[in-house]
C-alpha cells in the first residue's frame, strides 16, 4: 500500500452540526502541504461500535490514521479506550501525564477532579503525543507494522499546536514527507475574479506551480501552488509566475499573503511619512476600525468623525447645509465636502470619506441601496470622489465592507501615483 | 434498517483543505432539527472509484444519503455520472433542465457554453430537484426500494435553498419527519460560561428540553432544545425553562437568538427616544460600526470621534491637556472627559467612550496590554467609568471586540435601570 492519509473526526456534536469541522480542513490542508495523499475523511458520534467500524475501514485503505476528538475526561469520551479495544492491547495508566495533569490544574488554582485520571490512560504501546496547551494529551502508535495512528483533541488550537510541535516533525523524521508545498496568494481590488482569470488564463493550466482563481468578500484572489524537494526550490518555482501576473495585472494587485488593503495602504503612508484621517456616514466607523486593525497604525492614522447624522456632517465636517439640501447627503460633493472637512479638522495629510446607502432602507429609484460615494483630500488639495453602486440585494454588512475596502484601494492607487 | 441519513461530500477541493465543510454542518443541524438519525459523515475526491465506495457502504448502513458538490459542468464534477453507473441506469437529458439553464445565461447577457448541456443529464427515473440560485440542479431519487438519494450542489447558498425549497417538503410528505426540534439561544455578557453553568448546573441534566452551554468571542450562551410533535409543543416546554432561567440569572442575560448587544441597545433607545454617540479611541470605530449594523440605527446613533491620537482627543474633545498629562490617555479621568466631550460636540443625550491599550505593543508594567477603560455620560448629567483587564495575549481583534461589546453592556444595564 502507498502511504496515504486518513481523517476521522469523533464527536456527536459534529454530527448534530453543532461545530463547524475545521479541524478537518486544517489537517486536510497540512498534508497537502506536506505532500502526503489523503483521499477520505470521514466523521462519526461518540459510539464505541460506529468509532470500531471507521477504523476498520481507514485500516483497509490507509496507513496512517488521524484522529480528533474524544481525548476528554467525561464517559462519552471513547477514542483512546476504542482503539486499544479495537486492537487488543489493554490501557496502560502513565503517571508522567498524571503528574502534567495535577499540575497544569493546580496552575490554575484548581485541583485534578478523579475524571481527568482517565486522561492518563494510554494504548499500551503508544507514545505520547504531548498538549502543552491541554490537559488531554495525544498518542503516537504504531499498532502493527505500516499503521501509524495520532490521536488529537478537538479543541483546534491544542490540535494545531501538537500537530505543529510533535507530528510533523515525527513525520520528517520517519520519511513520510517526500516533497514540499508552498503557496503564494496574489491579491486583487478593483476587478472580478472572471476578469482576473480571463486576464491570466494561460497560466490556470500550468501544473507546477499551479495557478488556481478564488474570490472572497469582493476580493478576488490567484494562487500559486508549487510543488519541491525543499522549499527554496518550491519558492524559485513561483517566483517567475508570481513576476509575470503581477506585471501583467499591474496597479489591481494590492498585495501577497498576509497582506490587507489597510495594511498596504498604512506601508505606503509610513514611507511618505504621512498621516490620514477618516469621515464615515453610512460605514458608521468601519472604515476606522479597518485601518487601526493594523498594529501600529497610531503612526499615521489621527483619527476622524463618524457622522452618521446629517447634522454631524454640517456641524463638525462643515459640510454646506445647501449642498446637502440640493445634492443629497449620498453625493460626490458631499463626500468631497466630508473629506475635506475631516482634513480640515484633525489636520492630516489625506483625508477619506464614505456617504452611502447600506440598505435595506433608505433607497429610491435614483439613489438604490448600495450606492455609495468615496472621497479623497490629498496633501496638495485635491479632492476626488468615486461612485460605486454595490450589489445591494446581498445585504448591508456586505455594502459596507466593499465601502470601506474601496475607500482604502482608492487612497492606495493614488499614493502609488507617482505624482500624487 | 430504521431510517437513517448519511452526509456524503464530494469534492477534491475538500481534501486539499481549501474549503471549510459548511455544507456538512449545515445539513448536520436540519438533520437534527427534523428529527432524522444521522450517524456518518463523509468527504471524498472526485474520483469515481472512490464516490462508488463511498456509495456502497452508505447504502449497507442508511436509507437517505444526501451528497453535496460535484454537480459543476466541468470534467471533474462527477457525482451524476458516478451515481448512475453504481445503480445501474443511463443518464437521460431533460430538455426543460437544458432551457432552464438557456434562460439563466441568457438573462445575464451571455451564451451557454456547451460543458453546460452536461448539467440537464440525470440518472433514469430521477426527478429533479431545483436549483433556483444556479444552474446546476439536484435530485431526488429513490433507486431502489426504501434508499433514497438527493444531491445538491457545493455552493452553500444554493444547497441551502434547494434544501429548504424542495427538500423539506418533500422529506416531510413522505414521513420522514417524526419530531421537530427548535432551539432557543440565551446569550449573556459579563459572566464566564464556567460561571453561567455553575449557576444553572441543575437546568444541564434535563432531557426535554435539554440546556447546554456555550462560550464565544467573549460572551456565554445556553442552548435551550426540546423535541416535540410541533413546533408549538416544543416551544411550550421551551418557555418555562427560559423564564426560570432568565430569573435566575437577571441582568446578565442580554437576549435571545439573533439579538445582539448593539440590537438590544438599540431598542432600549428607541423605546426611551434618546440619542448615543461615542468617541473612540483603541477601538478606532469598531463601536461605532457595531452599533450601525443595525438597520435603523440611525433614529438613535448620531455618530461619533475617532480620536485615535491624543491631540484629537484635545483639539475635538476636548479633553485637558494636564489630565491627559498627568494620568494617560488610558485613564478613568479621560475616558470620561471622553464621554463628556463627544456628547457636548454631538448634542446627544448618552454618550459612549473607550480608550485602551489594544497591544501588541504599548503595553508597561503599570498599564498592560488589554487595560481599557469605558467612559459612560448619562442624559442628566452624571458620568460613569468602568475599567476592563482583557485578555492580551489573545491578540488585539480580541481586546478591542471585547472594548466594544463592553462598552454596549455598560450602556444596557444603565438604560435598564429604573431611574437611569
């Protein structure tokens, strides 16, 4: 049999949809990454006889088995007493976990009620997979030859925390890993992702790197995928890929990775050395809480005004209560006035604004739900202004977030203007 | 066999961790919720051998099986083909499917590609089950006595739908559903879910309803869940559960279901017809953002300061520049000069303030990363601090979500006193 992974995930409340799986997804995509198949994942209640029969069946056509879920104190948990029953090995009590139990309670002030005991009862024969971050600790077990089972809690950050400190590393070691997988996520604002994947659809049927389309809350998003003996050989792979698309899609690219709209645009504020600030009517802050999700924002974003309220606008961003009667307050003059007024008043370099229609009141035949109008005070005393008419069927959160996303891609493409 | 159902996710896609199962967790709680068994989940590739394998055993152990994806008119969507060729049957092209998928590109302006004629091909004998949202439709089928089959799409939404359009009815026509399950969620802020349990320990052995705790993004909930023959019927064993425990625990619990904090706040100050306004500091607009959510916040929110710098927080609250001096800007004093400033600059009758030390960086001995301080100015002119020690090395979206929701409880539990 060729290596090939397996996951079952354990638990009744998966099955009663009570927690979405990600533990699934998480493991699914580490062994993509370590370049190990997986063909199946399977889910299955805290049932002695159900557990007995999914494994079985993974034994059959797979040789290394992960499990999560189950590991707790409490009598629905079943994994580990499951699988020694499963292969006739009894529990063997390991007072070295006791004792990491004992203290991880008195830790907290707290002392090891008798159900945890069970916590401490291992396959015989397995090894401890260790949770520093738990009380419940996993297993390393080969119970015959060409079957290597690992048992994690369910709790995702206990998983991926033992997962990234002891099971992979054990995998290298053993040789399970034979190839490396890197990505590198392109990033894009201002086109769609079937007008990205058309502008790049001679490198969507390359096939190391692969290039795969993804679209997400407005965003659209290319993926380069390769595959190598290391990762710096994996790396030179995409590096000439991920050149070429950048140079052929040019300013709709913000960025890679980990990379947001706000914190490129707070990069782009730093190096120019100057300062921002914001003036939201329907995004009522969002736009500021954006850009401060960025740490160390304080360095260029002073702050702004949130004028929700039509006088909020005349009063503190001294917009023309004329022009507001005459335009409407979900205009382009009222959103240059807004611009300028919070520019004005916390005197920054640039100054930002958003007045729209976030639904799913407030529309009319002229101004519909998920119009919405950007404007932008530059240091030299510009100002421009964008319209945009977001999908306003598909709810406010979402007019709101494309908002303030676009504010932030309009800033970016004039700060990278050469002549801004 | 008794009735059973099975979930049966097909797609590459999942395996490579690319996509979250939602769609397991989705039709996991309708399961539920309707009352039908529901014991194995599973994900494969698209891979025929491996969809029939899959097939075979769901068949030997369940009566419903109920499979997501594969449904795309590319060469790797298989699910149909695959189906058809384990039961033994020719696929037949349905011409008014074909229409039906004419229309909808015709309707956004563009031609069908031809890959897309494989879409109106299904297994002999079964009917359709339609796709309102997308162009590839599902069945419902029923291959051989006493084993039915539904296939939906992998996009959420329009699984959801056919879920709920088509789905439902038919299951509840042909008596496969017995009981009904409804929910009711009571969520509370300003006790820990070990505390809340604690305190209604004897309510979390019922059996009918039964009441479970759960935790998330800060705030503690009970799940109150009764089986019953109707809907009124379950909710009549619902309601004296809630009310014995709405009692018990009091001010603590803020609402129900699909209330939030911003929502319940809301209410209070429509019912009071009095306006808010906040001035922001670590949070940078989130609070503002999360009071706007709320369609028709405007007839309460009139907007606010972002005064994320301290000479914002001098030049347009007003706050003294001697206090902020001498005590910090995150201080009981200047958060509620704060609180005093936005609410003279913004004529409102409350007024909300937050400053605070959100991390990763700007954190001392003193004052450490997670300290916030909410300042709270009342309509008659008292004004209110209350000081927050959050968790800091959970990161920053933690401390300033928790800042915010703080911030909206301290405003409720003013609003809900009798002499406010």
């Amino acid at each position: 049999m060729d290596n090939s992974a397996e996951i079952i995930c354990i638990g009744t409340e998966l099955l009663l949809g009570d927690i979405l799986n990600s533990n699934a997804q998480f493991l699914a995509r580490q062994l993509a990454s370590l370049g190990i198949p997986h063909y199946y994942e399977s889910v299955v209640g805290d049932n002695p006889t159900r557990i007995k029969q999914a494994v079985a069946l993974a034994c059959e056509r797979s040789n290394l088995l992960l499990f999560t879920g189950g590991l707790g104190p409490t009598p629905d948990d079943l994994t580990l007493e499951t699988l020694a029953d499963f292969f006739s090995v009894p529990l063997v009590e390991h007072p070295e976990i006791l004792a990491d139990i004992e203290a991880k309670f008195a830790q907290r002030g707290r002392v090891m009620s008798p159900s945890n005991r069970k916590q401490a009862l291992l396959p015989q024969g397995a090894a401890v997979l260790p949770n520093s971050l738990g009380t419940a600790p996993g297993i390393i077990w080969e119970p015959r030859r060409g079957l290597l089972l690992m048992t994690f809690p369910g709790v995702p950050q206990e998983m991926q925390s033992m997962w990234r400190a002891t099971a992979v590393p054990y995998l290298q070691a053993q040789g399970w890993v034979k190839e490396t997988m890197v990505s590198r996520m392109l990033k894009f604002w201002g086109l769609s992702e079937s007008a990205m994947a058309e502008q790049v659809a001679d490198y969507l049927t390359l096939s190391n790197p692969t290039v795969a389309p993804y679209a997400s809350h407005g965003e659209a998003k290319l993926r380069i995928t390769a595959r190598a003996s290391s990762t710096a050989a994996a790396l030179a792979l995409i590096e000439p890929v991920e050149t070429a698309i950048k140079a052929r899609l040019g300013l709709d690219c913000y960025g890679t990775d980990e990379d947001t709209l706000a914190s490129v645009v707070g990069a782009l504020l730093l190096q120019s050395q100057q300062t921002l600030a914001v003036a939201e009517s329907c995004t009522g802050g969002g736009l500021g809480q954006m850009i401060t999700a960025v740490a160390g924002s304080s360095a260029y974003f002073l702050g702004g005004i949130i004028a929700y309220d039509n006088a909020v606008k005349v009063n503190l961003l001294h917009v023309d209560p004329a022009v507001l009667e005459r335009e409407g307050a979900v205009s382009s003059e009222v959103a240059v006035q807004m611009a300028l007024g919070v520019q004005a008043a916390l005197k920054t370099d640039w100054a930002l604004s958003i007045t729209g229609i976030a639904g799913p009141a407030g529309g009319s035949d002229t101004k519909p739900v998920g119009l919405v109008y950007i404007g932008l005070a530059t240091p030299t005393g510009q100002t421009l202004s964008f319209k945009h008419e977001f999908a306003g069927f598909r709810g406010r959160d979402w007019v709101r977030h494309l908002s303030c996303c676009s504010a932030l891609d309009g800033l970016r493409r004039q700060l990278l203007q050469p002549a801004a």
